[in-house]
C-alpha cells in the first residue's frame, strides 16, 4: 500500500503549525487529552480513517487505557466501560461528524445531555476537536495515508533524537 500522495499538512508546513495549534487549544479547553482521543478514535472508526484509528487507539493505550475500553470504543452505547460524561462526549462527536445522517444533525437531546456534564469552555475545546479530527480524517481518507505509518514515523524521529 502507498498513500496517493503526502500528506498535504506536509506539504504546507503553515497548515501543520496551525492544525496542532488548533488540536492543542482543543485539548487544553476540553480538560482531557484521553476524552479527546476517545472522540477522535470514534469519529475515526465512523469516517474509515485507519490512519488515526491506529493512532488514538495507541495514544489511548499508551496512555493507559484498558483494551477493554478502547476496543469499546466502536459499541460504546452497549459497552459497560464509559462515563456518563464520556458518553455524552462520543454521542456528541458521532452526532457533529455524522451530520448529513438526519434532519436535526445534533439533536437537542444529544446537546443538552453533553451541555449537562461540560461547561461551555469545556464544551467548545470538545466541539473543536471533534472538528479537527474530521478535518485529519478527510485529509487522510482522500489521500490514503496508511494505517501504522504514524507509530513508524514516531520510532524513526525517536532513533534520530537518541
């Protein structure tokens, strides 16, 4: 497999610096590096982005989260595993990245359930990075970045540091 062509955050060196400008934002807002990575993975599993369901499934694990969790991720409405507060966030996230699926893309019910466990700092660091994470996918489903080529990127950076 061969992605189709760089990845274009690599190719505008100002789009890279402003995306994980943006990420970082989200995620200092949002109070919650893992809550955000469980968003990114789900609204990764529902885009078919395997680059970042590779990802943030290792971010999660290398962040200590049980394979029970992350594995249910993709069922989290039937897994025993999540908060309430993360439920309201997956729920959030399926609803903003499947937004052409209904008439009422974020269904008050969705909003208010998310807007009860978040304050709206919180809630707008959790908003934007269900954002981002639609961008990355986009950017790598169309340009068929490989899944696993990150965790070779990260170990190749880590030789050339040590």
């Amino acid at each position: 497999m061969h992605p189709r062509m760089n990845q274009p955050v690599m190719v505008i060196s100002e789009a890279m610096q402003a995306m994980l400008a943006l990420a970082k934002a989200s995620m200092k807002a949002a109070g919650s590096k893992n809550l955000i990575d469980l968003v990114n993975l789900r609204a990764s599993q529902i885009n078919g982005c395997g680059y970042c369901v590779d990802m943030h499934a290792r971010d999660l694990k290398d962040a200590g989260e049980s394979d029970e969790r992350i594995w249910g991720v993709a069922a989290w409405r039937e897994s025993p595993y999540f908060t309430e507060p993360e439920r309201a966030a997956l729920a959030l996230a399926e609803a903003a990245t499947r937004i052409a699926d209904r008439p009422d893309p974020v269904p008050d019910e969705i909003w208010n359930e998310a807007a009860r466990h978040f304050d709206e700092r919180r809630l707008s660091g959790l908003l934007l990075g269900i954002a981002v994470i639609n961008v990355w996918n986009r950017l790598n489903v169309a340009t068929r970045q490989i899944a696993g080529s990150h965790a070779e990127e990260v170990k190749a950076a880590a030789r050339t540091a040590g």
